[in-house]
C-alpha cells in the first residue's frame, strides 16, 4: 500500500518501492500538478540522490510528467534535495519531485514533494496527491521521446552553490587556520563544502564521499550511532571540527575535537546564537515538540518569539512561509534560515558552524562552554526502537494519554503535551517523550536532562513504560 509519511513516500525497494508503484505515485503527482492552482508555473524539477536506481526511478517519473502534459527538467546528476527546492524558487517553478529516502537504510527509496513555495508539501497537499492514486490510467512516454517535447536535463547546482556562497562569508572561513573532516556518508553532498573553502587557510579532508548505494551497511544519518568511526578519525586526525550530512544533504552532524557527536538540538542552538549575536539577525524560532529548552533559554533572553510544531519539516515551512523566521529546525540536525528557503540544508548549516567559529576566533569547544556556562546544561538522547506491529504501535499513544505516570524517576511531572505523541515534562524541565515514526516501524523514545546518567535512566524508564 502506497502511503505517505511525514516527508513523502518512503518503501523497500523492489518490495513497495519499484517501477510499476513509482509510476502510479507519478501518475498521481502529475493529475495534483494539473490542477493546482496555487502554482503559477506548472514546469516541474526532478531530482535524485545516490540510491540504488535513484536515477531510473527519476528518468521514469520525468517521463511521466511529460506525458501527462508537464514541462519537466530532470537534473543531470545527483543532487542535495535543498538544491532542489533552491530551484523551485530561483526558477519560479511550480514544484519539484525528488527521488531519496533520505536517512533511511540502503534497502529504501522514496519520493518528496516539494510544492511551488520550495519547501516540503504541506498535509493538504499530500492528502490529494494520495486521493489520486490508482485513479487515472498511467501516461508515460519513452525517456528520448520525452526529451523531445517537454522534458528538458540541465545543470542546477551552479545556481545554487552562487547562492550559498552569498548567504555566507567565506573569506572569513578561508582566512582562519582550521582542519575539517567532512563525512558526505555516500550522499549527495559530493565535495561541495571542500570546493567552497579550496584556496584558503582552512583545509578541508572528506571521506565517504564516493557513491556507494549501500551504503557501506549503514544509515546515511548523522546520528551518533552512525559517526562513531568519523567521530575516532576526528579525534585521532587532531581536526578541530567534524561535519557530517545525512543522504539527500538536509540535515547536519557536528564533531567536536574530542570525538564528541554534537546533538541537533545544540547545532540549532549554535546557529541560533551565531545569526543572533555575530550576524545581527532577527525574526522567530521554530522548533519541533522534541526541542530542546535551550532553545527556549535563548529566544527568553533576546524576545524572540518561538513556535512548537509536530515532527516534520513540512510543519516548521508553514511556518516559515507565513512570517519572518529566523531559524527553523529539528533534532535531527535538519535547520533552514532566514532569507535563504523554507527547507533544511546540511550544506549551509556546515559553512555556518564554520563561519560561527570563525567569526568567534574560537574552537566548538570552547563555544560550547561558553554556552553552557550562560544557559545550563542540557543533555539529549534517543532511543529507536522496532517495532512491526503497527495496531500495537498506535496503541501505545493512545494508552499513555489515557494513563500517564504521575512522576519519572521521582521527578513529578508539571506538563503532558500531545501535540505529536505525547511528552512529559518534569518540574526541573527535564523531559521525555515517546512517539511513532510516520516513516519506519519504529518507536521513538527521547529525553533530555541536565547530565548524561539522568536522560538515560529516563529513556530506559520510558521504553518501559512504552512496551510494558
């Protein structure tokens, strides 16, 4: 059964993910673009990451396109997802379609949406395309005949890179003496920050940056679990920063010198800080329901006005789309910015941190310190749990809201939230939540604490209390 998550349609390939569904989800996607009239424009961008197929799967939606009538340009190589949604808006088109799973295992593909506005297609939308599935014969052409007409392949990461460098000083990153380590994880993310930085002081060393569809047996996410042979390379290299960036390039990992995997929740916090207090920026925050309270210490001390949203980027672009957002993002590392696009981008948020401590003249470390010794200590894990039985997965919700503990670990709980899942927190603000991946058959679990020992005995309390 073709179904959409919180980013699109995600499935196992040959599985749910092949040739025949992907032109039925096209087909769908094609009848949505016909008659949508919020986009001016109806020419459509496809795009495609590293994935097994990802470019067949990408050629085949084109061709659908294009015979259901579309101006289509298909890119000729592989492409971050945010450089597609970059030229949703540079070109005014009426959306883009991008072939990725994202972070997801090797096994998986899958299909984004990305509406005229250059962001994640918001729950209306994605509510027709579904309605349309299996309803209309499938058109296609063949690929040559396609290109005949209405498709057209073209180049757009020049546009997009020009962007970037505008959005960010990189004379300051190449004038300060700094030792990089950049894991693309066999994604999108090609060399670009490397060709960035190229002819300065900064020197800039890559690894997992060759195409390898799978992924070398692991989640292209930039995840602790995942970046512990990066996090060693860094530490043992003497790098003075580790920038990872999950598949499709829309999220961020961060390593600090001592082999420290940084959590998204404290790279939003560092970027928050930098376009505030260094770059003079204003505008609101967003965060999802799994934030941290840093994030609320920081908008506190300068009034800024700040938004909580379920999980999914899709909900932090309305957002953005509807007022002056100075920053937007999830746990996962996943951040946009004002005045750039309303979608996450690993790439932009890499030079940031970069250009964060080069405007500071200051190591992450001691960046780091300097914001702890300012706001406090808060220290965030998660817990992925599988978990096939998807009418006991929605359960478990359902029976936590119904009864919910009255403490954790002694702590008494002050508030329930029940905006996605359902989050307890606690009168010293530690917090832990449990909610249903939309995407995968997983339970997750988070928590955050002011030390390391806490927010694990809180997850392994809530994993308990979830699976009891």
């Amino acid at each position: 059964m073709i179904k959409f998550g919180t980013d699109g349609w995600r499935a196992v390939i040959s599985e749910e993910f092949t040739f025949d569904n992907v032109k039925i989800v096209a087909q769908a996607m094609a009848d949505f673009i016909n008659k949508d009239r919020q986009a001016k424009n109806k020419q459509i961008i496809v795009g495609y990451d590293t994935r097994f197929l990802s470019e067949r799967y990408a050629q085949t939606v084109a061709c659908v396109l294009a015979a259901n009538g579309i101006g289509t340009i298909l890119t000729d190589r592989v492409i971050p997802t945010p450089a597609l949604s970059f030229t949703i808006l540079n070109k005014k088109l009426g959306g883009g379609i991008m072939i990725t799973a994202s972070h997801n295992p090797a096994e998986f593909n899958g299909i984004k949406y990305k509406a005229y506005y250059g962001g994640s297609a918001d729950p209306q939308i994605t509510r027709v395309i579904e309605q349309k599935l299996y309803k209309n014969r499938i058109r296609i052409l063949p690929l040559e005949e396609a290109k005949k007409v209405l498709l057209k392949i073209e180049n757009i990461m020049p546009d997009y890179l020009k962007a970037i460098s505008n959005y960010v000083d990189i004379e300051a990153l190449k004038g300060r003496e700094c030792r990089v380590l950049v894991d693309v994880m066999y994604g999108a993310a090609d060399s670009y920050i490397a060709k960035f930085l190229s002819g300065g002081k900064c020197r800039v060393d890559n690894i997992r940056s060759e195409i390898n569809p799978g992924f070398d047996g692991k989640r292209p996410e930039p995840s602790p679990e995942n970046l512990k042979e990066t996090a060693e390379i860094v530490k043992k290299g003497n790098y003075d920063v580790g920038l990872a960036t999950d598949g499709d390039v829309d999220r961020l990992g961060v390593i600090t010198p001592e082999g420290e995997v940084i959590s998204g929740h404290k790279v939003m916090a560092l970027l928050l800080l930098h376009l505030v207090e260094d770059k003079k920026l204003s505008g609101s925050v967003v965060q999802t329901i799994c934030g941290t309270f840093l994030i609320n210490k920081i908008c506190q001390k300068y009034d800024l006005k700040m938004h909580e949203t379920p999980v999914g980027f899709k909900y932090i672009c309305e957002i953005m789309r509807n007022e002056t957002v100075l920053i937007g993002g999830e746990e996962t590392g996943g951040v946009g910015f004002r005045g750039f696009i309303p979608e996450r981008d690993g790439i932009l948020s890499g030079l940031l941190i970069l250009e964060l401590m080069a405007y500071r003249k200051k190591g992450i470390l001691e960046i780091l310190k300097d914001v702890e010794r300012e706001y406090g200590s808060f220290v965030y894990q998660r817990l992925d749990s599988i978990f096939h039985d998807e009418k006991k997965k929605k359960m478990i919700i359902s029976r936590l809201k119904n009864n919910p503990p009255k403490d954790i670990l002694g702590k008494m709980i002050k508030e329930i939230k029940t905006v996605d899942g359902i989050k307890f927190i606690c009168e010293d603000m530690s917090w832990l939540m449990i909610r249903t991946s939309g995407t995968e058959p997983l339970v997750r679990i988070y928590a955050e604490a002011p030390d390391i020992e806490t927010a694990q005995k809180m997850l392994q309390f809530g994993k308990e209390m979830a699976f009891k």
